[in-house]
C-alpha cells in the first residue's frame, strides 16, 4: 500500500538511518545558503524554528495541494509514459528524500519534477538546480536509469515549468558537497562562513556565529 503524505513526511523527519547519519535535500539547500548553518542546526542541534516561518509553510501547502490535483496526468509533450508522485527515497551514499514527482519518459531515462513556492526570475539559482540534482541522483541509484534533466515548477509564476540540465560534473560536484557536509555534521568541522555576507541579516543563527570581516 503506498505512504500517506503524513507518512512521507514523518520518514524525511528522521536524522539518522541504520548506516549512520542521512543528507536530506534541505540540508543540501542549508549547506549551499551558509555551511555554517548545517554545523549550528546539525551538530550542536540548536533549532532554526523553521515551523514559524511563513514561506515554509506556504510551500508545504503548495506541495499538498499539488499531490491532490490531476491524478493521472502525464505531461505528453515532455515525452512522459510514467508519473510517480511524492516518492520517498534512500541511498546506501547516505541521501533520502521525497521526490514530488518522478517523470519516466519515452527515451528511457528519468527527470524529477518539484513544485516551487517561488517566483521565476529568468533564471535557476544554484540551490534550486543541486536540489534536483540531489533527487536525480536518488532515482539514478533506486532505478538504474539516466537521469539528465529535471523539471521545476514556479507555482508563483502561473505554474511556469522550467527544464533543468543535470550534468556529470554537477553530480561530482554534488558528491563533494554531501561529503563535507557530513565531515561537519558526524566529526564537527567547523566550516567557513558563507562569503555572501548579506545572507547573515536574514540567517537565524545571526546572533551566535562569530563575526567575520
């Protein structure tokens, strides 16, 4: 019987699996914001309040209300013959993660699609396009298909579809983000702040990270 979506939820709550410690895509996402921020939230547990923020849970609601909406449609035009939709997902490299949809498609491969509670701004950032391809690798090593593309939906766009280029250097690239991360995380390296300094205004933890000049 598939997982309920509170099901889902309450498996991406957990911070460890039997092989030790798990990467989720919102540490991916935290880690590319600041990497201090993972050592703060990760290491010394010291919570972010994350339910308080508005955002957040307006995209939660968003990611809801898209797993109720058109059951079974396929996006033809993309070549899509399959959809799975919010998949969880786990990987002897240490990665889990629900995928809110996964699009099989008529070459053989594979492409995650994700819904975003964002406007789109003529282009992908960085954190929205290693997101995908953190789930690309998830279905890479779940299905042993390709994965060279990914889909992202800008729900504050008119529901603006974006395709997303998946590279082999984005991939490599990945792997050694999920490899300092947990450095941090499992041995509590203290990681380099964040060189774009004007994220520490909206960071959480602006109050208890040292200064850097």
């Amino acid at each position: 019987m598939p997982r309920t979506e509170s099901e889902l939820e309450n498996i991406a709550e957990l911070n460890f699996d039997e092989a030790g410690y798990s990467i989720t895509t919102s540490d991916i996402l935290e880690y590319l914001f600041c990497p201090r921020f993972i050592y703060f939230q990760n290491y010394l547990a010291i919570s972010q309040h994350e339910e308080k923020r508005f955002k957040v849970q307006t995209g939660r609601t968003v990611h809801e209300d898209k797993a109720r909406l058109n059951p079974n449609y396929l996006r033809k035009k993309l070549g899509v013959v399959e959809r799975k939709k919010s998949v969880y997902l786990s990987s002897t490299r240490g990665m889990r993660g629900i995928v809110d949809e996964i699009l099989f498609l008529q070459d053989g491969s594979a492409a995650p699609l994700d819904y975003k509670y964002a406007e789109y701004k003529e282009r992908t950032f960085k954190n929205h396009r290693f997101q995908l391809t953190f789930y690309g690798l998830l279905i890479r090593d779940n299905y042993s298909v390709p994965v060279n593309k990914g889909y992202i939906v800008y729900t504050r766009s008119r529901n603006k579809l974006i395709e997303v280029g998946i590279t082999e250097s984005m991939y490599n690239e990945l792997q050694d983000i999920i490899a300092v991360l947990t450095s941090i995380v499992v041995q509590g390296k203290y990681p380099p702040p964040t060189k774009a300094k004007a994220r520490c205004l909206d960071c959480c933890y602006r109050n208890i990270c040292e200064k850097v000049i």
